[in-house]
C-alpha cells in the first residue's frame, strides 16, 4: 500500500528516485510523484498512472536542474480519489512530505487547521498530516520537535519521508505501524518502505523502530529517540538486485511460477532430518507446542486460502483442534476462549497490517506466534515468537504464486511434525508423507514442461465473464485459491463453492455454457463430486474436471479433463495449484490484462 524512497547524497537524486519508484510500484500505481532539491529549488513533479508516465515528466524537468536530494512516492488510493491533488508528495507552508498509512482522525484534525485558517488543496489524510507538521515547525527549533508534538495528536498507520524548508539536503522519516528502512550506499543515505527499493544502491541498512526518527544527511543517518541520539544496527540484505528482476520473463508472475520448484526445493531440503520434519534451523523445537490445545491460522487473501488446507491437515494427521480465520476479522469477533492457543500467521510481506493487528490481539490474550513469512525484513518477523521464513525469495507479482506453495509447504510439514508430536502418527507413516511431499518438487517440474491442455482450455475460457469452481474437502480451499487467482488478473467473475452446496442454490446460476472447474484430487471423495458435475452439465454447464488418473473414462467426467500428476493427496494438490495458476495468467494474457499489476490491487497492504 503506496510505496516510499528518498535519497541525499553525491549522484542524482531523480534517477535514484524514479529507479526506486519502478521498484515500489506494486505497493501501489494509481499516481506517483517526486519532491527534488536543488541548490536554487524545491521542485514537485506528479502525475497520475504509472512510474513512466512521471518519469518523462522528470527527464523533461532535470534538463534545467541537478537534484542532489529528494523524495518520492507510488500511491494506491484510500482518500480521495486518482489525481494529481491527491498524488504525493504534499507540500503545506514550509513542510514537503510523502505518506504511507492512513490517518484515522485526518477529519477531526481537518476540520481544526480550517478553521484555523488552512486551505487544503486535496481531499487526502496526507495533506492533513502535513499541514500540522507545518503548525509546529517553527522558526529556531529542530524537525525533530515538530515531528514529535504533530505525532501526539495522530491516530492510525504511517510512514513519512519529509523535507524542511531551512534543513536543505536533509530527509526526516519516522514509521508507526508502516514499513520504513534506511539504506546506507557509498554515494550517499537512502529511504525506503521495502528492502527491494534499497537493492540496486545498497545492501547495508538499518530498521526505523517506532519510537524514532531517522534524519538523513549526505553520508551519515542520525537516529533519535525521545532521550536522545544512538547508534543504530546496520545489516546486510539477504536478497540480490538480481532476483528481483523478471529475468527475460514477459511477466513477473510467470517468472514467478516457473520458480516454484527451485523455492519449494529451497524451503523442505532445510527442514528435513532423517527422513522426517525438523525446525530446529528455525529455532524451533518441540516445546513451542506444550500446553497447547488448539491451533488459529491467521492470514488474508491467499494466506487465509491456503491456511484452510494447513488447518484440515493440522487436524487430521495430529488431532489437535486447528481453524482458519481471515485476519482482517480476528479480533473484532474473536474466539471466546483463547487459552492454550498456539496462532500461525502467514503473511508473504510481514508486513500485512490486519495480520499484524491479529498476532498483537493475539499476543495481548497470552497466545504464542510462530509466523510464516517470506520477507526477513519485515514487521511480522520481529513481532513474532518464533519465524518460519519460506525462502520463496523477491515476489513481485500482485497475485501471489511461488508465495503459496512454500506457504503450503511449510504447513505440511509442520502438520507432520505436530502429528509426531502428538504421537498420532507413526514414525513410519510420516516418513512416507514426507516422500511424498519431496515429490511435490517434481510434480510441479513436470507441470510446467507440460503445460499445453492448460493453454487449450485458456482458449475456451478467455471469452467468458463467469466462472465456477467446485470442489470438497481440500480440494474446495483449493477452489478459494483458484476462483481468486482468476478474478484477480482476468477481471472474469469467478467463485468457488463446495461441490455437495450445489443443490442448496448455488446451481440456480448455471446457465448454458457457464464453465464449472471441479477439482478431484480427494479420491475418496471422487465419486461425490463427479455426481456434482453431471447435475451442472444437465444444465448446460461446460464442465471442467482435473482429477487423478481413474478407471473412469475421461468422457465420464466432463467436456475438458486435466489427468493430474502424482500419487498422493499432496502431490495433486500442488499439481492443482499450478493448474489455476497457468490458467489464471493465461487467461488473462489472452484477455490483454495487466497481469503484475491488476487494477485497484496492491502487492504489500499495510492499511486496515
């Protein structure tokens, strides 16, 4: 959600920026706009749409001027609509600023700087913000003064970069709830909301905690707290420049899938000792679950999906009571009794401000956190007890892929590992689920060397504004996950049901032609789901089936049939996943959609 970098130092400040900016832009690419300083001007360039459409704007601009400092900003909407008032950065009397957040009283404090005499140019929180920055910046006194009084009367998220005027060549940033990192490069400092923007500058950098303030300068980062000045922990990123490329892909996202087999190789090899589950390179041991009586898996959009196939698992192989909740409703309706609760967050980010609200919720009632996260510099992984990281590396990408499957992965074998645990699996049952969960790697190998019956059925469904999938048991998440997936970056209608809730109303929209996916790698389940099909195909329904390879003649079973790779309910499972994944980016390919960057979406959302 909007998407932060700000560079001081000896190179040009607007090439910097508009760099970091193509980086940032899945945060957020309704507008985008730059704040540049020079030794004769303060100038703000903004335009609405993409980072390119700024960028030509900028090249024409930096013919007349060397920028050595600035700041800029790619934003996804919350108030106010797509323009180029509301685009950042704001600029309020002698304060110039860019926002990632949202501030919860912006109205109250509004209608107060009124009627104190400020005119507001936008319909935006941010210029709110910046207008009382502006009030308490006063002549003869630090930034830091104004920052600290103008935050006490702020309620909500937030993460700025801000220039004073009479600190020329300074950048201010401070975060609450909001992702924000310093970077330290030998051509000078650098802001930024994610470590990926820093990456083609630098590897050193260094977390802003809630309680500071960071003002960067040419070649140092001051960092203050309300007692004074410290000395920060510098760090050196994990990821490369280089990984977070698209790497001769047409998209990210199918970059992003063709990797899937490398990731999930990278997230069980490490995890796997003697034949059986072994966190112990997390930090993880078997006492993280003593004393635990039910398990909540918390997380939203995908991470909610695939946390219901990680609850039904949980449940089945170790009897431990597991549920899925979407994060974003957690700790409005919570359970009534959370003692003895262990919660698992998922969040590819770390940074997903629902997520995050659920695990302090949660922490609040006493519950342990174990979160499964992608990203090592994140929120989520310091808030929690212990981290599962996924190693699914850079996903840049809205529409999550690789982030899934490691996901899925990880709850797999910690599904296993509790049922070890819990002394309901036999040692060498979980050795054989774990060999088949090392098969997954080559299912989904196989899958993308083999990928043609999917692109056939893209071209039958490309046309189509409806699209049902049916499922039962862990094939329905899967369904959640695939009718997502679609409506995502194909803009096609698409939901999922359980198959067997058909008949209780749901058939009444099967119309003449309406493509009906059912998913069928639940073999004992086979049977039902494929009587779900014949009643939507006596309605006239183009039916779709993947399913494991049967006695069944495929004629049986519907007008297209994907024979799914594997033997076991993991391995079709995954093979599922890749399935809706190729349809879903083909489908919008044929369709001419934006794939990385699917309208009103957003890769990172860090607002509730």
């Amino acid at each position: 959600m909007c998407g932060i970098i700000g560079y001081v130092g000896t190179e040009n400040a607007s090439r910097k920026l508009i760099e970091g900016l193509k980086i940032l832009e899945y945060r957020g690419y309704d507008s985008a706009g730059v704040a540049l300083l020079s030794k004769s001007e303060l100038s703000i360039i903004k335009a609405t749409g993409r980072v390119e459409e700024l960028e030509e704007m900028v090249v024409k601009k930096e013919v007349k001027s060397e920028y050595y400092c600035g700041i800029g900003h790619t934003r996804w909407a919350t108030h106010g609509s797509v323009s180029e008032d509301n685009a950042h950065p704001h600029r309020m009397g002698r304060v110039t600023l860019v926002h990632n957040g949202i501030i919860e009283n912006y109205l109250e404090l509004r209608a107060r700087l009124e009627k104190e005499g400020v005119v507001f140019k936008s319909e935006t929180d941010t210029e709110v913000a910046c207008a009382l920055f502006d009030k308490y910046y006063e002549e003869n006194i630090h930034p830091c003064v104004a920052i600290y009084k103008a935050v006490r009367e702020i309620r909500g998220s937030y993460a700025f970069g801000i220039m004073f005027e009479g600190y020329e060549g300074r950048i201010f940033g401070l975060r609450h709830r909001s992702p924000l990192l310093v970077g330290s490069g030998s051509d000078g400092m650098y802001l930024a909301s994610d470590i990926t923007a820093l990456l083609p500058f630098t590897k050193t950098y260094s977390l802003i905690e809630e309680t500071e303030v960071v003002e960067l300068r040419e070649n140092e980062a001051i960092f203050y707290t309300h007692d004074g000045i410290y000395d920060p922990v510098w760090q050196e990123a994990t990821m490369n420049y280089d990984q977070a490329k698209r790497g001769g892909y047409s998209h990210y996202m199918l970059k992003e899938i063709n990797e899937q087999s490398d990731a999930l190789r990278k997230t069980i090899t490490p995890r796997i000792s003697g034949g059986l589950p072994d966190f112990s390179h997390d930090g993880i041991s078997r006492d993280i679950f003593q004393g635990i009586k039910q398990i909540h898996i918390v997380g939203c959009g995908s991470a909610y999906n695939v946390g219901c196939i990680g609850a039904r698992l949980i449940e089945e192989y170790s009897r431990v009571s597991a549920s899925a909740f979407v994060a974003s409703e957690y700790r409005y309706s919570p359970p009534v009794n959370m003692q003895g609760t262990l919660i698992i967050a998922i969040s590819q980010s770390g940074e997903t401000a629902d997520t995050l609200a659920s695990v302090r919720y949660a922490k609040l009632c006493g519950c342990r956190v174990v979160s499964i996260i992608n990203a090592r510099e994140s929120t989520l992984a310091r808030e929690s007890d212990k981290v599962i990281y996924t190693y699914a590396g850079p996903e840049i990408a809205v529409a999550t892929t690789k982030g899934f499957s490691t996901q899925l992965a990880i709850l797999y074998l910690l599904s296993v590992y509790l049922g070890i645990y819990t002394s309901k699996l036999d040692t060498e049952v979980a050795k054989l689920k774990i060999d088949e969960l090392k098969r997954c790697e080559g299912v989904v190998s196989n899958r993308l060397k083999g990928a043609k019956s999917v692109e056939s059925l893209a071209e039958l469904l490309y046309k189509k504004e409806n699209c049902f999938f049916i499922g039962r048991g862990l094939d329905y998440f899967m369904c959640l996950e695939g009718a997502l997936k679609l409506k995502e970056i194909s803009y096609i209608h698409a939901q999922a049901y359980q198959a067997g809730e058909l008949k209780h109303g749901t058939i009444s929209l099967v119309e003449n032609e309406t493509p009906v996916i059912a998913l069928m790698g639940e073999e004992r389940l086979f049977d039902k789901t494929l009587s779900n099909i014949k009643e939507t195909k006596s309605r006239g329904a183009f039916t779709v089936a993947l399913m494991p390879k049967n006695e069944k003649s495929p004629q049986e079973c519907g007008d297209f049939v994907i024979e799914l790779l594997g033997n076991s309910l993991i391995e079709y499972l995954f093979d599922e996943l890749l399935c809706v994944q190729l349809l879903s980016y083909r489908v919008a390919l044929l369709r001419r959609c934006d794939i990385d960057k699917p309208r009103n979406l957003a890769k990172s959302v860090t607002v509730e």
